[in-house]
C-alpha cells in the first residue's frame, strides 16, 4: 500500500456495522440528523465539520467533510480560512498547557 490510508476505504464506512448492528444503527440515528439544518444551518455545521477533521487530523473526514462544503456553496478560502482557525487553536491549547508546566517548576523549585 503506497499510503497507510487509502480514500477507497471511506465508502467501506458503513460496514463498522455488519457485526455490531445494533451499535451502527444506534450511532446514525445520533450522527446523520446532526448534519441537518438546526440552529447552525446545514453548511455551516459541514464548515466547523471540516476544521475540526483538520484539527484530529482524520483524513477521511477531510475527504467527507471537503465534499460536504463544496456541495453546501463553501469556497476554498472560507475552508482555509477554517483551517486556519483550528489550527490556532491547536496551538493555543498546546501553549496554554505550558502552565502546567510553569506550575510544575514552580512547586518543585519551591
């Protein structure tokens, strides 16, 4: 396999349910109606889909989610720009966790 993750595996998404079909029904019956027009309309929840996709770093998702705006009317920059956004937020909480370690050398320097 050239890479670990090959985009033909998306489409096989749904046989997580062939031997746990009660759990895959139960986990769509919560995860499809979240993609609905809501409080959040249908494109901007398949946006804050997108960033997050790129802040796990799940490539499958990128590949779902990437399609999912297109489909919705979302530009390649406002998709950027959404990576952008989680990518600093990433880095913030990375950083933010630095405390932790402020605090850390402060007790024991104590």
């Amino acid at each position: 396999m050239a890479n670990y993750y090959d985009s033909k595996d998306l489409g096989k998404f749904s046989t997580m349910g062939e031997k746990a079909p009660e759990e895959w029904e139960n986990f769509m019956k919560f995860y499809a109606p979240l993609f609905e027009d809501g409080a959040l309309t249908a494109r901007e929840k398949a946006l804050i889909a997108l960033a997050v996709a790129g802040a796990v770093q799940c490539p499958y998702c990128i590949d779902s989610y990437t399609k999912s705006c297109l489909q919705q009317g979302v530009t390649e920059e406002e998709m950027s720009e959404a990576f952008f956004v989680a990518a600093a937020l990433r880095g913030g909480a990375t950083l933010v966790h630095g405390v932790q370690m402020k605090n850390i050398v402060k007790k024991l320097n104590m």
